[in-house]
C-alpha cells in the first residue's frame, strides 16, 4: 500500500507542488526563528523535523522514478535511452551550479560568524567603552570641582544674601541650572541659564540620603530626554548649625552621551552573540543545507516529471514510426497538448492520412501504369512504324546527351539493323557506328534547342533508294525525365506514286493550258492564210482591219502563255534565302504604299510591339504583293483591304501573326484545295499565287490558313517568333 503510494506520488504534479511550498515556507519561518531569538528556542526544533521529513519524503520519490527507470532499460521500453540521457544531463545542470553556490556560501557564512567574535573585535569594544566612560568620568570631575567652588561662595554667606546672589555664582560657572536648599530640602534660591523656566529639577530623595554617608554626589541624568551631568554637594552654613545642599546641572553634548550608549549596547550584544555563535553557526548550516537539499531534490524530481512528459509525444512517434514501416498506416496518435509537441503530434496524424492516401493513389496509380505499359507495349509492337524513344541525360552542366532508352520490330525491319546491342547507346556512338543514321539523329539536338514540340522532315538513306518521313516529338515523364520519340515512316513508295501523280496531272493541265492559246492562233492562222492565199492584191488594202486584229489576238495568247510558263518557273523553282531579322510592319507599310490609289482603300492595324522575324526580305515582300493582287482582282467594284498584326499564343508558342481581310467569297470547289495549284476561280487566273504564298510560308516555318466570313474573304498567316 505503502509502496503503491509512493508510486502514486512520485508521478503526481499537485500533491508534490502543495509539499514543496509547504517546505518553503517551513525555511522561511526556520530562517525568521534564527534571527529572532525568541522564536528560536520555541518553534525551531519542530520546523527542522518538518522540513527533514519532507525533503526524506521526496528523496524516497526520486528513489521510486530511478526504479522505475531501471525497469525501463531492463524492458528495454521505448525512450529509456533518450530519457535517461535526459534526467542525468538536467541533473548535473542543476546540482552543479547549486553544489558550488553552496560551498562558497558555508565558507562565507563561517567566515562571516568568525569575524563577528574576533578577539580585536571584542578588544576594540572593550577600549571604545573604557575611553568613553574615562570621558565621561574626567567630564564629571571638572563639574565637581565647578560645583565646590560655589560650594565655597555660598559658605561665606548668609541665606538672604546667597538667595539674591544666586544668578551671578551661577554664571561664575558653566552650570545649566543650580538650586540650593536648607536642611528641611525647602528652596533658598535658584537660577536657570534660560529664563522661561520656572520650577527647577529636585535632586531624589535617595540622592539627598547618600549625602549622609556620603560628601558628594556625581552623576547622569536624564530631564525631558536631555542628558545632563548632576552634582550633589552639602554647603556648611555661617551659623554651623544646620547643613544645607547644592545641586548643580551641567549640558553633556548629545553626541557624547548617545555614543557612549551605543558603545554600551554594542558591546552587551556582543557579549550575547559570543554566547549564541556556535548555535547560530549550526543554525546557518543546517538552513542552509536544508534549502540546498530541498532545490536539489525538487529540481531532480521536476526533471523526472517533466522527461516523462516531454518524451511522452516522441515515444508516440517512434512507435508510430515503427508500425509505418511495418506498413500499418491506420495508426493515430492521441494529442497531449497545445504546444510545438502537440502540434508536431497533431502534424504527423496528418501526415499519416496523407501517406496513407498516397499510398492507395500510388498503388493505384501503379497498376494503371502497368496496365497502360502493357497496352502501349502491345501497341507499339504492333505499329508498322519505326519507333525509337532517346533520354536526355547530361554529360556536363551545359552539353546534353540523348542515348536510345526504347525501340519496336518495326525499327529493325525499316532500319535493316539490330538495335537489340544499341541500347542505352548515345546518339554520336550509333551514328559512327551506322552512318545513314546521321541525318535522322543529328536532329534530335536542333529539335531539343528550339520551342516546338513537334517536328517533322523528310530524309533519304541507302543511298537515295529509300525515302522515310521522321516525326519528332517531345515527352516528358511524371519524374521529370526528357525524352524525344522519333517515329519513322517508309513514304518510298508513297512519294513515288505522288511524283508519278503530279507529273501526270500536271502534263495534263499544261496540256490543256497549252492548247486553249493554241486554238485562236491557228484559226487565226488558217483565216490569214486563206484570206491572203486567195485575195489580189488590191484585196490586202481592204483586209488590214481583219489582219490587225489577228495579229494582236496571236501576240496576247501568246504572252499568256510565256506569263503562266513564268508562273510555272516560280513555283517550281527553289531560291537561296537570304534570313535576317526584318521589321514586318516597316515592310508592309512600305509594299501597301505602292497600291494606295484613289480607287483603292487599305486600312492598317498594326501592333508597335510587334518584334522582329526571322526571314528573307525579298520573299516577304513577294509573299505580300501576292496577297494584296490576289486581293484586288478577286474584287470587282469598291476596292477594300484591312491589314492588321498582333503577337498571338499557340500552344504556348509565341508568334507573329499577319492577317488581310477584303471583300469576297471562296467557291464550294476549291475552298480544300486553295492553296495548290490551278486552284482558283478568277477569270484568267493560273492559281499559282497562293500557291507560291504557301510556299514562302512554309519555308519560314510558319502557316497559312483562309476562311470565309460576314462575305469576308480572311487570310490568316502564323509566323514563329524565334
């Protein structure tokens, strides 16, 4: 029961807190009582046994957390290594200081009581007294002697005369105050040295006795807190007959007096403290002790309480911590309070929850990824198609690497090579070992340095005989990784039937083209022929109107046909570009400006914050006058053109957009097919001008796109801002 008690105690915060100020003001009252004397005797020895008790009592709970602390590490419980590390480290913080405050502080206190009962000391009192009392007697003897020589004065007179007399025998001396009476003590006469005062001081009557026995009397007294010194002295009269008395009072200077009374007292206080200085010096110690013994216990006892406490939320989180491991994420730590331990245990039930949540995700998320591998495996497997993934790795802060990380059979069958000993390869090992390659994979560094995600460009290997179509794109994974995915098509045989294609269409068009000028010239021809074959001569005068007209219908099918085969020229040519950065704006104010006529009306909306392209001068401003012409002639009356500039956003990719906007309708039959040629609808047109707009357009990079709106006719072009 007892020790079950103790156990109780020894964890419990208020009980132990009531006890430590009650211990407290036990050596409060302890310390009081050894200063005061009187209590010192009385009550003392019963607050010592109280507070020896207490301090026993809470040594015998220190006691039970050590064994419960052994316990700890036979049990090896959780957080008995940091707990012990803890109570020890608090421990020596505490008693050290407090050991050292306490030995200098018993060395000072003996030192102190030492002094107080020094033998010079008690000398140097014992001489201080002796000097003031040697004052004070050589003080006394020189009023005596005063005091006799009135003596003497009064002697040689009568009563009467004496009483008349008084002032001046008084001024004969220094004396405060004399009063001399008859041998009944009745008053003869008196005189004061201040004249308000009116009844003199009466010697006792125990000194008025000792003159019996006595020829004087000498001594200090005191009269309305004033010290004076008093003489008593009997005065023999002319008759013989009777005696009468004199007393006399002398001023004592108040320093002298009051310090000799402090000498007095002092050294009757020592004489007390001579006696009391070994109990007192006990008295101090054992105070002393007692005080030392009870911070030293409750601190250490404190310690314990508050390490257990302290280390209570971390021992949550190791276990926690443990069963995490373990895979047991359902574990929820109580809170134990509202400070930065709580809040990390409040933190990490929330972290559990999120780990917890992750986890599922993450399971989750893995199953789909292996479900989507499988499938995109499965996919990609059976593509007809050359696919080959590289990674992007760094091979120093600056210079990138990219090296084959995945491949399909596809590959191997239009490459015609085994990729299987490749892997893992970089791009420059593979293109030394397999040069044909190195068109296709030179690019993948050009395609990484520029802001397009998607490129494609056509290259020929084995020597010209096979044509492929590459696709690159740009990946990047959940982890961050860059990768670049090159997919290759065999377009060999596709590019050949499109050459076949566009040869026959086009033999057919020039054909046709052809033969439409050809028709008037020789009918033309054939009338010249028959008319002058068969006419006189005189005839000829006659027929010049008829012969005007021929030639000139001859000479004008005949420039049209040298304009289309120019067109022709134009389109099928491919001219050395000559890139520059070029002001777009300065250059279409500077072409409009040509075709700013008064039947002609074109308005501006032009960005002045429009930055500069990349491109050659001369096919802009082809590109431009193309446009404004094609414009033009597809209007018949009111001649109208907006032109306007803007930077516009695609997919995150900047660029300089151009539009132009007239009047006008795109027929249903070549609304798909305006960009190519032959596709117009004008009359007399060749539909090669859009065609060579086209053409520019995609030599930069850029797009072209038409639409038809509000009987609007809108060309949209997009130019990549580099």
């Amino acid at each position: 029961m007892v020790i079950r008690a103790i156990n109780y105690l020894s964890t419990s915060f208020l009980p132990m807190i009531l006890l430590f100020v009650l211990l407290l003001i036990s050596l409060i009252i302890m310390v009081n009582a050894t200063d005061n004397i009187g209590l010192f005797g009385s009550y003392y020895l019963w607050f010592l046994l109280f507070n020896i008790g207490g301090v026993t009592f809470i040594a015998l709970l220190i006691l039970a957390n050590i064994l419960k602390l052994s316990r700890s590490f036979k049990k090896r419980v959780i957080g008995h290594k940091l707990l012990s590390k803890m109570i020890v480290i608090f421990s020596l913080l505490i008693i050290t200081p407090v050991a050292i405050v306490f030995y200098f502080s018993v060395n000072f206190l003996n030192n102190s009581i030492e002094n107080w009962v020094d033998t010079k000391v008690e000398a140097g009192l014992e001489s201080a007294l002796s000097i003031s009392r040697q004052m004070l007697q050589a003080l006394q003897q020189e009023k005596l002697d005063n005091t006799k020589n009135m003596v003497k004065i009064l002697e040689s007179m009568d009563s009467a005369t004496a009483m008349s007399d008084m002032e001046n025998i008084r001024k004969s001396t220094d004396a405060y105050e004399i009063t001399y009476l008859d041998y009944q003590y009745r008053i003869i006469g008196v005189a004061f040295a201040q004249t308000i005062k009116i009844v003199p001081s009466m010697p006792d009557i125990q000194i008025l006795s000792s003159l019996k026995s006595n020829k004087f009397y000498v001594g200090i007294t005191i009269i309305n807190d004033e010290f004076y010194i008093q003489t008593v002295l009997p005065v023999n009269t002319t008759t013989k007959t009777n005696t009468n008395i004199l007393q006399a009072l002398y001023n004592i200077d108040g320093n002298i007096s009051q310090q000799t009374a402090k000498v007095q007292e002092g050294f009757n206080q020592y004489k007390q403290l001579l006696l009391l200085k070994n109990p007192l010096r006990a008295s101090y110690v054992i105070n002393l002790s007692l005080s030392l013994l009870l911070s030293i216990l409750s601190s250490i006892w404190a310690v314990f309480y508050f390490s257990y406490r302290l280390l209570a939320p971390i021992n949550q989180l190791v276990i926690a911590t443990e069963k995490i491991s373990d895979g047991d994420y359902k574990i929820k730590l109580k809170k134990l309070g509202d400070d930065e331990l709580g809040f990390l245990v409040q933190s990490f039930n929330l972290m559990i929850q999120r780990i917890q949540k992750s986890n599922l995700q993450l399971i989750e998320s893995q199953q789909q990824t292996q479900l989507q591998k499988n499938y995109l495996s499965t996919i990609i497997t059976s593509l007809s198609n050359a696919v080959l993934v590289f990674e992007e790795s760094f091979v120093s802060d600056s210079e990138k690497s990219y090296h084959l990380r995945m491949y399909n059979l596809s590959s191997e069958n239009i490459l015609q090579i085994k990729l299987k000993n490749l892997l893992f390869n970089d791009v420059h090992k593979i293109t030394n070992s397999y040069p044909f390659l190195k068109e296709i994979l030179d690019s993948i560094y050009s395609f990484s340095k520029n802001n397009q995600n998607v490129m494609q460009k056509e290259v020929t290997v084995f020597d010209d005989k096979k044509e492929l179509l590459a696709k690159y794109n740009k990946v990047t994974l959940n982890d961050g990784t860059k990768n670049i995915i090159i997919i290759l098509d065999d377009i060999t045989e596709l590019v050949q039937n499109r050459k076949i294609t566009v040869w026959q269409e086009m033999a057919k068009r020039l054909a046709h083209e052809i033969k439409n000028p050809l028709t008037p010239i020789q009918l033309s021809t054939e009338r010249l022929r028959h008319k002058y074959l068969s006419a006189d001569n005189n005839d000829i005068k006659q027929n010049m109107e008829l012969l005007d007209r021929a030639t000139n219908t001859i000479i004008k099918q005949v420039q049209s046909m040298i304009k289309m085969v120019n067109a022709f020229n134009e389109f099928a040519s491919t001219p050395k570009l000559d890139i520059q950065n070029i002001d777009l704006n300065l250059i279409i104010t500077e072409v409009v400006a040509l075709y700013q006529k008064n039947n002609i009306k074109i308005e501006l909306g032009l960005d002045q914050n429009l930055p500069n392209i990349t491109a050659d001068d001369g096919r802009i401003r082809q590109l431009l006058h193309n446009m404004i012409k094609n414009a033009i002639e597809a209007q018949q009356k009111l001649k109208y053109l907006n032109i306007k500039t803007k930077i516009d956003k695609i997919n995150n990719q900047d660029y300089v957009m151009l539009q132009l906007t007239n009047p006008g309708k795109i027929s249903k039959n070549i609304a798909n097919h305006i960009f190519e040629p032959y596709a117009s609808d004008k009359k007399g047109g060749s539909g090669i001008g859009l065609s060579v707009v086209k053409k520019i357009i995609t030599e930069i990079g850029g797009n072209i796109k038409a639409e038809y709106a509000d009987n609007d006719v809108i060309f949209t072009i997009h130019i990549p801002i580099e």
